[in-house]
C-alpha cells in the first residue's frame, strides 16, 4: 500500500475525471479541454485507473451490496440499499467501461514501448474491471469493446458470453504473471510514486494476478467444478511460479488523500456536514452485528461505535427515562413499541445493529422522539468515527486481500482439490484479516470462540473479511447460498438479487439487439416478479443456471 502525497497526481486525477466518467460507448468521448489520454505519460494513466478502480470498489462494496449482505443499513432514502428497490435505470456501466478506456491507453503504451511492467498491470486492472462487469451483469460487451475509434462497427459491441469473459479475464491473469516474473532490475520506466497499489513491485503485482486468478476460479466452482478444480491446483502446485497474497501486508489497498472532496473516504462529515448525510444514513446492521457478537469479535470495535444511551429494562410501567446516561423502559413501553411497529427492541449495552429492511428502520430501539430520516440513533451503532474522517489508516479500497485468499484455499482444500487441511487455511484466513484490521493480538482468543467447522464457518469468515468490499460476499453467497441470509418486510422479493440490470438507457438503448440477446439468455426465476423482461435482478446469469444456488 502507498499512500498518494504527490499534488501533481491529484491534478492528473482530476484532468480525466471527465474521461472517467465517459457515458456512452457508441463514441470514444475525449474531453476537448483536457489532455487526451493518447497523449499522456502512462504513469500518469496508471495512478488515475487504479484509484478509479479503487473507489468503485469501495462505493458499491461498503455501498449497495453493504446493504444486501447486511453489514450495514440505511435510515434515510433507504429503499435501493436495504430492500433491493432497482430497476432498469438504477446501475450503469458506463463508468466501468471509462476506466476501461483509461486503462487500454495505458496497455498500448506499454506494448508500443516494450514495457513488460506496465503491460503485466494494465493486464491485472483490465481483468479485474471486466471480472466485476460479467459478476454484476452477465454478458457484456467484452472482444469487442474499447474498439470505437477502429470504425462504426464497434459503436454497438456483442455482448460476450460470460464463460468467455471468465476465461479472458484468466488468460490476461496468467499473461500479467509472466510479464512480471522477472526481478525488478530489468524492468524500465517505472515511477513508484505513481503506483498507488505497490509502489512499482513487480513481485507484488505478480502476487496480486494469481490471487485475483484464485478468485475467479473459484466463482466457477458450482458452474464448472473440474476447471475450478484445474486452476487451483494449477497456481498451488507451483507457488514459485504462481504466488500469492497470503500475508495482509500485500493486501491490495488503496489509500484515501483526504485532501478534497474528490479524494476522500465519501461518508466523511468534513465535506458532508449535513445532520442526514451520508455517514448518518449509515447504521450496523443487525445480521451482522448479532453475528459478531456470537464470537465476541474484535473487528466489531473497528468498524462501530458503541451505543451512545444504551437501553436497560427496569420494574414498573410508564417508565420511560434517562438515568446516568442510559434510557430505562419498563416491559409495557417495550411491548407497545413493538406491537405497533413490528419491530424488536435490543438490549444489549454496547453495540446494537438495526433491523434489516424493516419500513420504520428509523425509529429502531425507540428511537421516536428523533423519526427523520437518515439522522442521529443514540440507541443503534453508528459507524466508528474513522469513518467520518476524509482519511483514515484502516478506511482503504480493499482490492483483494490475504484473508480472502487464505479462505478460498481453505474452501478448496475442504473440497479435497489441494493439499493441506482446511482447518489451517481457515486459521491463517482469520489471523490475516484481523491483522488486517489491527487486531491481530486477539487471533488465539477469537479462534478458540469460531474454530473451522466446515464450508459454513469459511464463507462466514470470508463474508465477514468483505467488511467494505461486499460484492466479494455477495458473489460467495450466490454460488453457495452461505450465509443464509433472509430479507426483511420491505424487501421487494422474498430472496436477496443474484445481479444487476441492464440499464435502459446506457445498454439497451443504445446497443438493442445485442442487449436483447443477452437478456434472452438470462435465466427466468419464480422471483422475477412484476419485471417485464427477463432482465430482473432475480434471473440468473450463466455462471448461476443449473446450479442450483443460492435459492
């Protein structure tokens, strides 16, 4: 991890913001009054995707699918993060593509020049953007794409079948590994400072591909068994070939600034100073909180805050009062509250998560004299007040990390795919992600609490790991429907989504027959619902049908 200090970074970075955020992809749109990426230095290009990359993972990780996988909740505008209220307009890719396109300047550089380094990385950051397109979407316009300037013919891609992407993605990984196999002295033209992940490591790049491989391989796990089974062994039989992220200090993270709006943990309340921004929408949610608690965890301290008035039980009735800086309530205030909202009351004195997707999340734990909208709890866990810091140590886009690693060769030794027990990849999976988290001391204790005990115990420690990369959890939970994860009374489905829609306007409008033909393939499932078409965050993609899972 290298934190970004340089002021010239921060200039680049906004020259693209333009680019970036490209809406269209019948043109190649290039900002007139900005310097065309053709044009630019690649390290510049190099800085500018990895940290786009960064805060996409972050805002839809600690975002839309921190809501779905339940770590966290809103209480304000909370309809599309707690109860999966989407629709043909509600996610785009057109972002996606835009670091793409950024990207692919910076791969033509470096092949132009003979620059191995920066191919193998230009490589690594195409295989992860188009790896989170065909996870969110399905088929996607991929051999094809970032193609418009060779002619008309590309202004409307195909939308390759997700199995090819899947394999491309691997191709380029096994490619990037190569290209950075050799010692750092042969390499030429790097700017460390300009490589906000590593720092111009080749060896942590190389490490960095084949986790990224690991991960793909096993997202085929329930759709193609034996090529999971294939890859795996492939890059654990060889680890001086093939390494890994398996030690937290070579986690893919990225630091925030923290010197302006653009550049900053996005729930702080520097920039946000409103009483119902976006810190003070974000509650615990109680499917994990309670999860937590089970274990005594000590990464719950990390990310939340303790109850600020805390509720206790007393003898008596009508009582309703703070004493000491705690709310004393007899049983029937608590049994009104919960008749007429449906809705539990949490005693517990320290950490409290709110109800999942529940129409009156606001007024969780009695919280009736303050009802608004995405405003102030003091009976619910808030977010630790890291998270209202423009930057923080410990608030970071996670990419991919040691503890993820860690438990997917756990999962594939408890499918007898490689070597080793599960019980010490699952152990070395947990110490990693509390090292991770600055709480490593607790690991002999903790692990006392949550020994292995099977495929559940690992996808639990992996879904808790994804603590503000959530997509990684989701993506768990769709092929092996762990943790068992039920919706609320608002949920508009009575299971969780399995995908994205298509978005009307950036990819069917503009691109129909092709839109049309992937979401002909999409598989209709008895929760699509009032949707119109197959294109529902309730059919399944291929890597899905036939599989049985998650429900």
């Amino acid at each position: 991890m290298y934190k970004i200090k340089n002021s010239l970074i921060i200039a680049i970075a906004l020259i693209f913001t333009t680019v970036i955020s490209c809406k269209d992809l019948d043109e190649l749109n290039i900002n007139p009054n900005g310097v065309d990426p053709a044009n630019a230095d690649l390290n510049f290009l190099l800085s500018t995707t990895i940290t786009s990359l960064g805060q996409t993972v972050y805002n839809i990780g600690f975002g839309t699918f921190s809501g779905v996988m339940q770590h966290t909740q809103q209480t304000g505008w909370q309809s599309g993060y707690n109860n999966y209220d989407w629709n043909n307009l509600s996610h785009s890719w057109a972002d996606y593509y835009g670091i793409l396109r950024n990207n692919d300047e910076f791969f033509k550089k470096a092949v132009k020049d003979k620059l191995e380094f920066h191919e193998g990385v230009a490589r690594i950051l195409r295989a992860y953007t188009f790896g989170l397109i065909t996870d969110l979407w399905g088929d996607a316009p991929y051999s094809q794409a970032l193609k418009a300037e060779l002619g008309s013919e590309y202004f409307k891609p195909v939308f390759d079948p997700q199995r090819d992407i899947y394999l491309g993605i691997l191709a380029d990984l096994d490619t990037a590994n190569t290209l950075l196999s050799k010692s750092a002295s042969l390499y030429t033209n790097i700017v460390p400072k300009q490589d906000v992940l590593y720092n111009g490591s080749p060896e942590k790049w190389r490490k960095l591909a084949n986790s990224i491989a690991l991960r793909y391989y096993m997202r085929l796990q329930a759709k193609e068994p034996a090529l999971a089974e294939q890859g795996i062994k492939k890059i654990t039989q060889d680890p001086g070939k093939y390494p890994l992220i398996t030690v937290s200090t070579d986690d893919a993270n990225v630091s925030f600034i923290g010197t302006a709006k653009e550049n900053s943990n996005p729930l702080n309340t520097v920039y946000d100073v409103a009483p119902d921004g976006s810190y003070m929408r974000v509650k615990m949610g109680k499917t994990l909180v309670d999860a937590l608690q089970k274990y005594n965890d000590p990464r719950l301290a990390v990310w939340a805050n303790k109850i600020e008035v805390p509720l206790v039980l007393v003898q008596g009735t009508n009582v309703d009062r703070v004493v000491g800086g705690k709310r004393e309530v007899s049983q029937d205030v608590v049994t009104k509250f919960e008749t007429d909202n449906t809705m539990t009351v949490d005693f517990d004195p320290n950490y409290a998560g709110v109800t999942i997707s529940h129409p009156k999340v606001q007024i969780f734990n009695l919280n009736l004299a303050n009802p608004a909208q995405g405003t102030k709890n003091p009976h619910a866990s808030q977010l630790n007040d890291r998270y209202k810091k423009t930057t923080d140590p410990l608030v970071l886009m996670r990419l991919i990390s040691a503890a993820e690693v860690n438990l997917i060769l756990a999962e594939a030794a408890f499918r007898g795919w490689i070597s080793g027990t599960p019980e010490s990849y699952y152990a070395a999976g947990v110490q990693q992600s509390l090292n991770s988290w600055g709480v490593g001391n607790s690991f002999s204790t903790y692990i006392a609490a949550a020994p292995y005990s099977g495929l559940t115990s690992i996808i639990e420690q992996k879904w808790f790991a994804s603590w503000t990369s959530c997509q990684e959890s989701w993506f768990d939970w769709r092929r092996t429907g762990l943790p068992a994860l039920v919706t609320g009374p608002s949920a508009v489905r009575d299971v969780l989504p399995v995908r994205w829609y298509y978005h009307y306007d950036n990819e069917i409008s503009k691109n129909t027959a092709n839109a049309e033909a992937a979401i002909s393939k999409l598989e209709a499932t008895p929760y699509k619902g009032t949707d119109p078409s197959n294109n529902s965050a309730w059919s399944k993609m291929w890597v899905l049908q036939g599989t049985g899972k998650p429900w």
